[in-house]
C-alpha cells in the first residue's frame, strides 16, 4: 500500500539471528560459510543465509518473522521491539 509506513524496522543480520535466538529459541543446529540452518521447539526449521553485517530490509524481517517463522503481524512487532 503505497503511502503506508512498514512498522518493522531494519536489522543487521546479526541482530536479526540474535533476536531469533534470544526471544524465539532458535539455535544452529547446522552451518555451511554464511548459512545457517536454525531449529527451535515448536517453530518451523529455517534457512538463515545472511552475511553477519548485512542490514536487512524492513521488508525482509517482516518476511522472515511473518511468512518464514508464522508470527502474526501483532506478535513479530512485539518480538522485534523486545516486548515479546
């Protein structure tokens, strides 16, 4: 929707996998150079495949919180400011 602000902010991906790590328990069970694969008790597996420094989009946290991880909008928003 244009003219609509995304309320996700953007993360270096080494706060994204920190984040993902902290609030949801996720770990690396496996890694390969710059992939990651994470598994967490009643969360989908995940590929990470982010360089460490790299900042992602707003748009791509929103992904893999949402789409990737099945939080609700609500729920990813909270994780993210550190209220869940």
């Amino acid at each position: 929707m244009p003219g609509v602000p995304n309320p996700f902010p953007s993360l270096k991906a080494r706060a994204m996998l920190r984040l993902l790590q902290a609030e949801l328990g996720y770990a690396v069970v496996r890694q390969s150079g710059s992939h990651r694969r994470l598994a967490a008790e009643g969360w989908p597996e995940l590929t990470f495949a982010f360089h460490d420094k790299r900042s992602l989009t707003p748009v791509e946290v929103r992904d893999i919180l949402v789409k990737q991880v099945g939080l609700t909008v609500d729920d990813a928003l909270k994780v993210v400011r550190g209220e869940g």
